[in-house]
C-alpha cells in the first residue's frame, strides 16, 4: 500500500511536464511532485504511474517513493494561473504524488555514463511495461546524488487503452532503438536473467493492489477492480519470461549535443571506480 499523505501548500508548476505537475507539500513536512486526476490525460495514466513505478522499486530500480496525495482545491486558491486553478479545482480528492528530489537534474546521455548492466535492467524493465517515453528526446530519468532515478511511467502498458485487444498488443515487439540509454550497451539478456524470475504473480498482486480503487472502478468490462487488477497483472506476467527476445535495436541514433554547460557535465560524469566496478549497483 502506498503512505497516504495530505497536500498542505501549492508552491508552483513543473512547467516542463505535459501534465502540468506540481510541486506540493504534505503534511508529513515532505515535498512532492503531485499528478493530478484532473489533469487531460486521465486516471490511467496514474494508475500506470504506480503499477509501474512500484514494479521497478521491486525489482531493485531506484524510483522516487510514490504516495496518494489528498488534495482539498483551496489551497490553490491563491494561485494567479488560470490553467492550474482549473487544474486544481479538476483535482479535489485523491491524487499521486513523488517524492521531489531537490537538486537533481535530468539524465543526460553525454554527461552521464551508465554501464551495460543498469542500461540493460532498465531497457529491459521499459520493455515489459511497454514505456514508449524513456526516449533520448524526453529521457524521464533523474541524477540526483550521482545515481540514476526513473520518473514518469505515465505512458506504459499501451494496452490498458484498449482491452481486447489487450493480448495481441502486449504480444508485439518492443522497439528500443529510441531509448535513452540504447548507446550504452544495455545487457538485456542479463538483466531478463536476473529480473524476469522475480516477476511472479504474487509480486503483481501487490503491486497492482497499490492502486487506489476509485482510480479502478466503472472501467467497461470488468465486473470488480480486482478483476481490472488480474487484467493488469497478466500481460505483465506473459511478457517478463520473454519480452527480451522481442527488444529491437536498431543501430543506434546519433547522440543529441549535450544540453549541460561544460562545467555541469564534468560534476555529472560519476568518477570510474577501479575495475569495471561503477556497473556493479
Ligand atoms: N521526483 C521528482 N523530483 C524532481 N523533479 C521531478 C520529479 N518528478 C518530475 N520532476 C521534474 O518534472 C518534470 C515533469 O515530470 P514528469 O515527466 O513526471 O511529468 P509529465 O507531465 O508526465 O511529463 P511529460 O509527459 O511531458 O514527460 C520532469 O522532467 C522533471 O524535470
Ligand atoms: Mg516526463
């Protein structure tokens, strides 16, 4: 179950996020990055969030803590943005909410050198959630104390979208050649070694039991929200034991210039440790 906490002060919008996200404090003295249920993309979207998000904390990827956030829409009301008064207006109630990290900047593949291990766990972990945002457009990965977080798994299971046809979807290839850390060599029939025999349906059954179930109910289909919730768990299950075999990469895209000025890329870059060892986490 995910910590419930209440949302006490809107400080101000993440103008970079589609979604319009803000950063909000709780009542637990935490600072959050909150993901409203009004927001135009829909609940699914926050549902994937915490599906996926706790499935990678799972199996050992550093994802920022995620908690249900209790929203009362009077503490915007002192906010002069008309698009995030709507939004906060939209939002009354039960919301996600990440723990913020202070300080940390976004993953840039010429400032930050990742191994062929983690580059292949998190290939391989995007692949079976299907996550079609971990691009080197729009990585969706932090540093933050000079280790690699993985933020936003909003776009993921594509099939949730569509249920019948939830199988055949979730039975296609998954095309890496796109992805952030494609350059770095990822390791992937390592990664589906070590990771795949840990995808059990017991691992699914809590992870999907973190959805809140308001965020599940009246979905077309489906009779009760644990129902949607074995709907959610199954693809996830059929995949793990191969979805390595299906990850296309193609040769990969030149790099992008680097978005760091010198002087940031330099603190970026972790320092190499002795034998190889900076792939070993
Ligand atoms: N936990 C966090 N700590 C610090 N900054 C964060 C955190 N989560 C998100 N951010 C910042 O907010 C931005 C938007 O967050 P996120 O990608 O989750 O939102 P989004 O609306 O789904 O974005 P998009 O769909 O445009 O990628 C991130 O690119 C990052 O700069
Ligand atoms: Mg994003």
């Amino acid at each position: 179950m995910l910590r419930e906490v209440v949302a006490t002060r809107y400080v101000t919008p993440l103008r970079e996020g589609g979604s319009l996200p803000g950063i909000v404090e709780g009542d637990d003295l935490g600072t959050y990055v909150m993901k409203f249920t009004g927001a135009g993309q829909g609940r699914k979207t926050l549902v994937a969030e915490i599906i996926c998000g706790e499935l990678g904390r799972s199996l050992g990827l550093r994802v920022p803590e995620l908690v249900t956030m209790e929203l009362d829409p009077v503490i915007g009301l002192s906010e002069p943005d008309q698009e995030v008064q709507e939004l906060l207006k939209a939002s009354g109630g039960l919301n996600l909410g990440m723990d913020y990290l202070p300080g940390s900047i976004g993953f840039d593949p010429l400032a930050y050198e990742v191994g062929p291990a983690e580059a292949g766990r998190i290939v391989w972990f995007d692949a079976l959630i299907n996550n079609v945002d971990r691009s080197w457009r729009n990585p969706n990965m932090l540093v933050w104390h000079g280790d690699l977080f993985l933020i936003d798994h909003g776009a993921t299971m594509i099939w949730h979208h569509n249920w019948p046809t939830a199988q055949a979807s979730a039975a296609k290839p998954y095309n890496a050649s796109d992805h952030a850390l494609a350059p770095f060599s990822p390791d992937v029939r390592a990664a589906a070694e070590a990771l795949a025999p840990l995808v059990t349906e017991e691992l699914l059954a809590e992870v999907t039991a973190a959805v809140p179930d308001e965020w599940l109910v009246d979905e077309p289909g489906f009779a009760t929200t644990d129902e949607l919730r074995r709907a959610y768990a199954e693809p996830l299950l059929a995949r793990a034991a191969t979805v390595h075999e299906r990850i296309v990469m193609d040769a990969p895209t030149a790099r992008r210039p680097s978005q760091a000025p010198g002087w940031l890329a330099a603190r970026l870059r972790p320092a190499r440790r002795q034998g190889g060892q900076e792939d070993a986490r």
